[in-house]
C-alpha cells in the first residue's frame, strides 16, 4: 500500500488538525499552528511508513507546534491594552458564532482540554491520546468525561 498524495492529506485531515489547533490555541493562533503542521507534515511525508495513522501522525505534529507556540508566545512582549486591536475586526464569523464554546473549552483545566480536543474534535482513541500525551488510556478516558462533564454545565451554547 502507497501513501496518497500529500494535497489529499490536506483535504481528508485540514479541518480535523484545524479543529485541534484552535481548541489548544484558541482562534488567534491556530492559523499558524495549523500552517507549520502541514509544512512539517510536508517535510517528513515521503520517510512515513504507508500503513501509519496518517490522522495521528498529523495530531502529534499538530500538538508540538502548539506547545512550540505556545512557548513562543510566552516569551514575546504583552502589548499594551490601550492599543486597539486588529485582528479582532478580521477575525472569521464561524470563530465569533461559537466563541462562548472556544471561550468555556478554553476554562477547562490542561489536561482535560487537551483529552477533550484530540479525543472528540480530533477523534483519536484514548491510547493514542495517552501516548501523545504521556499519560495512560484510564487517565485519559477520566480527562475527557470531567471535562465534557464540565463543559456541559458552563457551555449555554444553543444546539441545532
């Protein structure tokens, strides 16, 4: 079996590692999350082995270059809230429609968001969840109901 052609990838995978790089992020970041991904995922796609989990491979590039970011983003200056900002103008309407959502997934604690995101958005098995994440699949398991448990009673979301 041969890998399919990398802009495939893109499309079977781009909303799903999208998903995953605004829930750890948040929407001002996940943009360039997601571009780094695909430019690494890029890089390494002719060395990957054809019968990989090409969805978990692209998870764990994801997740890295989130934590990349995030480590980036505290070492940057704060600006001062006095200047305005805008990106807010330019910000797409699909992340102000369910920005309580963003904002109530954001609450969470780390490590049940992070079993939240790659678990539902990212629909990986909680294994795989815990080896992204070093911990174990009970512990995972565990992350993910206390979190959608919480997110049930903070999200006052409407659903369809």
């Amino acid at each position: 079996m041969s890998l399919p052609p990398f802009d495939q990838v893109v499309a079977d995978h781009g909303a799903v590692v999208l998903r995953v790089c605004r829930a750890v992020l948040g929407p001002h970041d996940a943009d360039d999350a997601w571009s780094e991904t695909f430019l690494s995922a890029l890089r390494a796609y002719p060395d990957l082995r054809p019968d990989s989990d090409v969805r978990a491979w692209l998870v764990t590039i994801a997740h890295r270059k989130a934590i990349d970011i995030t480590r980036a983003a505290a070492r940057r200056a704060v600006p001062d809230d006095r200047l305005p900002d805008p990106v807010a103008a330019a910000r797409p309407a699909a992340v102000e429609a369910d920005g309580d959502l963003w904002a109530a997934l954001a609450e969470l604690p780390a490590k049940q968001r992070q079993a939240v995101t790659y678990h539902h958005v990212a629909g990986l098995p909680h294994a795989e969840v815990a080896a992204l994440l070093g911990s174990t699949p009970t512990a995972v398991r565990k992350a993910a109901s206390d979190g959608i448990a919480r997110l049930r009673t903070t999200y006052q979301g409407t659903s369809p």
